[in-house]
C-alpha cells in the first residue's frame, strides 16, 4: 500500500517503530511514563477503562502500538480482529501479542487507501495516532480528516469508532510539569505533529461522519467516542 506523500520516505517517527525500541522501550515510556499525573495526565487504568468499554469481538484498530491495550483488555474472544498500522514492526509484535484471535494484518498508512477490509466493523479503535500524523503545513485536523473518511466508510452501522490524541494547550498544564516540555520536545523530533490540533476542530470533523459524537480532555489527553446510524 502506497503512504500517504507527506508520510515518506523522510518521516523520523518511522524509527521508533522497529521491532526492537517497541520490544525495549515503547510500553516503558509511553504507558509507564507518559500516562501518568505528571505528563499526559491520565493513566494507562483509566485508559484501559475507556478502551474496553468500547472494544468489541468484530473489531478494527487503527495504529496498533504494541497491542498492549488489546492483550490488557482482556476480551475472551474476538469474532474478528484486524490490525491496520504503516509500520510492520507494530504489525509483528501485535499480532503476536494477540495470536491466539487469529488477527487479520493490513500495512496501511492511516491517511491513504486502507483498500478491501471486508465487511464493516462493530468497533473502530484509534489510540494516540492522530497526533502522530504529519501536519507539515499547520492544518490542524483538517489535514487529517483521511483517517475519518476511511473509519466512516467501514464502520457497521450502528457501530461505535473511539480513541484518543493528545494535544497542546489543554486546561492544567502547569499542573502536569512534563506535558510542556515534552509535547515541544516530541513535535521538534517529528514524533508528534499536533501543534495546530484542537478539540473543537476534531468534534466538527466527527459531527460531519458519525452521529452521538462526544469529545472530552482529560490532562493533555482529547478522547472521543462516535457512532454510524443505523
């Protein structure tokens, strides 16, 4: 599958996602570190809250990580699982994660043509990626709406597609002492494109695809929930 062009061949972020720092340092980092009252906000407890809530057994995630949230979720059983992410080394270690569901792989960039996914999916997660997607222009979400459109376009109705995204500027940032630093330190490096991201423009966007469209912060974190009518 061809990426998106302002995704490659020069994108930093890509390196982060070899098999090895995701084996290494991924879970430590991000979930051990970053979730916490002092960074983001949120804790990997209260993430896992939301995520399983929505998580069900015909279900599509949309940049996978390392699967960790799924093998936490703990679901017994998965009718279907697909996994969609541009890199192969999140692919791999998620699909091992979670190989006793047989889960379905698609090496996709999340803003270009995720091409025949089959039938439409009861649930659609999409966890700390948008914010990971390149912004070269300060567009904010408007430069990201590709993700939206291919969610909606394969989302069953009356399914559920949620997720989260950090973003800059979010009320009780003095509070959290390395939300700052960190977010200008990851936007410098390219891990993070989201400088000109806000909850408003994501709820507008939402509202123009899904219906019961909820947008909320929680520390520097923006969550989402939205449905497909029936």
């Amino acid at each position: 599958m061809a990426p998106s062009p302002d995704t490659e061949p020069d994108r930093p972020t890509s390196a982060i996602y070899e098999r090895a720092p995701l084996a290494t340092a991924y879970d430590k980092l991000v979930w051990g570190f970053s979730f916490k009252p002092w960074a983001w906000g949120p804790t990997l407890e209260r993430i896992l809250g939301f995520y399983g809530r929505h998580l069900s057994a015909d279900h599509l995630e949309v940049g996978v990580g390392t699967g960790l949230l799924l093998q936490r979720a703990n679901r017994p059983h998965f009718d279907r699982l697909h996994l969609l992410d541009a890199n192969p080394g999140p692919l791999q270690e998620t699909a091992e994660r979670m190989a006793r569901h047989r889960p379905l792989t698609t090496r996709a960039d999340a803003l270009a043509d995720w091409g025949d996914m089959g039938a439409p999916f009861a649930s659609i997660g999409c966890m700390n990626v948008i914010h990971c997607l390149p912004d070269p222009h300060r567009r904010g979400i408007a430069a990201k709406t590709a993700l939206l459109d291919s969610a909606a376009a394969v989302l069953a109705p009356g399914g559920t597609f949620y997720g989260c995204t950090l973003m800059p500027g979010q009320p009780g940032l003095l509070r959290r002492p390395f939300a700052a630093p960190m977010m200008a330190l990851y936007n410098r490096l390219k891990w993070f494109s989201n400088r000109a991201d806000t909850p408003a423009d994501l709820e507008a966007e939402l509202n123009k695809r899904f219906t019961g469209v909820r947008v909320w912060v929680e520390g520097s974190l923006v969550l989402w929930q939205a449905a497909k009518s029936v």
